[in-house]
C-alpha cells in the first residue's frame, strides 16, 4: 500500500483559516492601527475614574462639587487639592503632612492618587470652563472643569469634549 506525504484539500483549508485568524489579531498591533481606538478607550476610562470621584466627593460633601467652600463660593484649584487630599465635610483640605493621610476632621478622600494623563495630548493640567461648549481652551490643558456643576471633559478637541 502506497502512503502519500501530501497534505489534503482540508488539511490545507483550515491551516490557511488559522493563519487568516492570526493575521487579523496580530498584524494591527504591530502596524499601529489599533493606536487610536486605545487613545479613546484610555481617554473614556479616564473620565469615567473623574466623574465617579467627582459624584463621590458631592455626595460625602452635602452635594457641593470640588472648589466649593461650604458656603457654595467656588475658589477654583487647577491643582485638584480637595480630590488629591483628605478633607473635613465643609471640604477643607488638610494642611499638616502628609496630606493623602486621614485624622479625626479631614475624614473624606483622597479621591484620586493624581490628576489622570490625557492620553491625547499627554496633560494633566486642569482649566476651568464655563461650559462644554467653550471647549476646547487654549494652552494645551489635559481637563476643563465646571466647578458650579462638577462637570469635567476632555480638553483636546471638540469632539472628546462630546464624550
């Protein structure tokens, strides 16, 4: 009986298939194609970690958002102080150090370890704005802030301000 070395007609369809399935997974991460859809899924990820904090210290702080005092003034901070430091319920950040340490007034936070990178521009600079709509704000900044509503966007193009 004759043995033949050859591969069969199926043999050969699913190893094509295989290698098509690998190409289709492999070759955009190599080539950069995927770079832009991980820049907005970083980008969505790190609103979502804002806003969240953000809505978590209003509740803990008789719903005031960050860079309000306790009488509702804003006093705005482009540092983030009341969400990178441990604050009493009028939202009065900790003077003595270190500051991220909690005691038995400034019990609430800190909200964030620092102020997320914009993964489009590379800032983590905060502006204030008055609305979505005056975004984006020259200088490069990674975030505009509402400080009467809590709101924060995207400070790179209009369209990440939409998110």
């Amino acid at each position: 009986m004759r043995r033949s070395r050859g591969f069969t007609l199926m043999e050969m369809a699913i190893a094509v298939i295989v290698l098509a399935i690998v190409a289709a997974v492999v070759v955009p991460r190599f080539s950069g194609a995927g770079i832009a859809e991980n820049r907005m899924d970083d980008l969505c990820n790190q609103l979502q970690l804002l806003r969240s904090q953000i809505e978590l210290y209003k509740v803990q702080h008789h719903g005031l958002p960050p860079m309000s005092n306790a009488e509702g003034a804003i006093e705005f901070d482009p540092g983030f102080e009341q969400m990178l430091c441990c604050t009493d319920a009028d939202g009065t950040v900790k003077s003595g150090r270190p500051r991220t340490k909690r005691d038995d007034v400034h019990i609430y936070g800190p909200y964030l370890d620092r102020v997320p990178r914009n993964p489009f521009n590379g800032s983590e600079t905060i502006v204030r704005a008055r609305s979505r709509d005056e975004i984006p704000i020259e200088g490069g900044a990674g975030w505009a802030y509402v400080p009467e509503t809590g709101e924060i966007y995207a400070n790179h193009s209009a369209h990440h301000a939409g998110l």
